[in-house]
C-alpha cells in the first residue's frame, strides 16, 4: 500500500471512530434532555429493574465499572428517590436495590437502549468479528503515547 492510500485509510477510519463517538454521545445527550438521568443512571436502573434486590457489587460486575463508581452512581439515584435501599429480609448484612415507581416510568420513556447504542451494537455481532475487533483495538491502544488504562471500568457517559 502507498503512503497516500495508506493516510487516506487512517482517515476513514478516524472518521469511523467519530462516528461511533458522535452516536454514542448523541444518545446520552438525549437520554438526559428526555429522563433527566445520565446514560450510566438510566443503565443502572435498567439492570435493577432486571434484578430487583441486586446488590452493588453484583451491579459493579454487570455492568463492568468499578465498584465505587457504581456506588457512586446508586448513591445519587437514592439522593433522587429512584432507586430506594432494602436490607434482604434473609440476610441483614445485605443491602438489595430497588426501583421506585418514578425510576420505571422514566425506564419507559427512555429514547433508544438503556445500557447504549454501542453495547447495543456490539452484541449484535458475530463472535468472530469481536475477536478481531477486539485484537485490533489493542493494537490501537498500543500505539497511544498517553493512555489511561482506568477509563476502561467507567460508562461511556462519564467520559
């Protein structure tokens, strides 16, 4: 390939890349504008609808962030009275999350998929694109001069 063909590539991709990025954050801007939530917090809801009594650790892992990050999200979600606290009735030690009836009309309403369009679109593909995918995003990643690798236990709507 040509240097020329191989810069045009490049930019193809790139402009793939803000594509994705631009349809990502099109949808959190609409979810807020809609529900008044973040698009992690409609997510968030949305798995707890799935899993009433689900702990936040449980939460953390399904939705592949970091614990913290997840109680932090739960905590301002209590603040708004969306998801409400309960101790499980077997367990004392152990705090379940609920809905409250505003946080499921609000699910309801949502504009596109709670948990995003591109978790969305991903597990649309084949596992064999994945694979790939995925080994050529490392590469991608591999080249970066500068990198944080803790961004990758964050939603998307927090970057």
């Amino acid at each position: 390939m040509t240097i020329a063909a191989n810069k045009q590539l490049t930019i193809q991709v790139l402009k793939k890349f803000r594509i994705i990025y631009g349809s990502v954050r099109q949808q959190f801007r609409e979810i807020e504008k809609t529900c008044g939530v973040t698009g992690s917090q409609l997510w968030l809801m949305q798995e707890i609808s799935h899993a009433p009594g689900i702990g936040v650790s449980e939460l953390a892992e399904t939705l592949s962030i970091h614990q913290s990050t997840c109680s932090q999200l739960v905590e301002k979600l209590v603040a708004r009275n969306l998801v409400v606290k309960a101790r499980s009735s077997e367990d004392q030690r152990r705090v379940g999350l609920r809905l409250t009836d505003k946080a499921a009309e609000l699910i309801r309403k949502a504009p596109g998929p709670a948990e995003g369009v591109l978790p969305e679109a991903l597990s649309e593909l084949p596992s064999s694109v994945i694979l790939t995918l995925d080994a050529s995003l490392e590469k991608v990643i591999a080249q970066l001069q500068m990198k944080d690798d803790k961004l990758a236990n964050r939603p998307l709507s927090d970057l």
